[in-house]
C-alpha cells in the first residue's frame, strides 16, 4: 500500500468486517507510522486490532573532528 488516507483505512475497516464475519482475524504488518496514526484518528484502532508498527529504525550518527569537511 503506497497511499496513506481515508480510503486506504475505509479498505482495511471493510476487509477487517468481511474477515470477522468469517471468523478469522486482519493483521496488518509493517504498516507505516502515518497508516497507524491515521487509523487511530479515525477512532479505529480497537475495530482493526493495533497495527504492528515498523521496527524503530536504528539511526546512526558518525563521530568526526571539527574542521573536517562535511560528508
């Protein structure tokens, strides 16, 4: 999923109610933080089960003396 709005959560919240109906469970994984903001703004996060967010994403920051030319 490329596009991060309205109607990406109205999809989920429709095939969550459609995979309920058959007595199985939507998951959705690796979802992108803007994806799992907006599903709770939408008040949806309890009907679509917490989205299982991205792993925090290591940062990492190189040491370097002053006067070195940036990288």
């Amino acid at each position: 999923m490329n596009r991060v709005d309205l109607a990406a959560v109205d999809l989920l919240a429709r095939l969550a109610l459609a995979a309920r109906r058959r007595g199985r469970v939507l998951r959705v994984r690796r979802a992108p933080d803007e994806l799992c903001e907006l599903i709770e703004l939408c008040g949806l996060g309890d009907a679509l089960g917490k989205p299982e967010q991205r792993e925090e994403r290591l940062r990492v920051e190189e040491e370097r003396q002053l006067g070195d030319p940036a990288a």
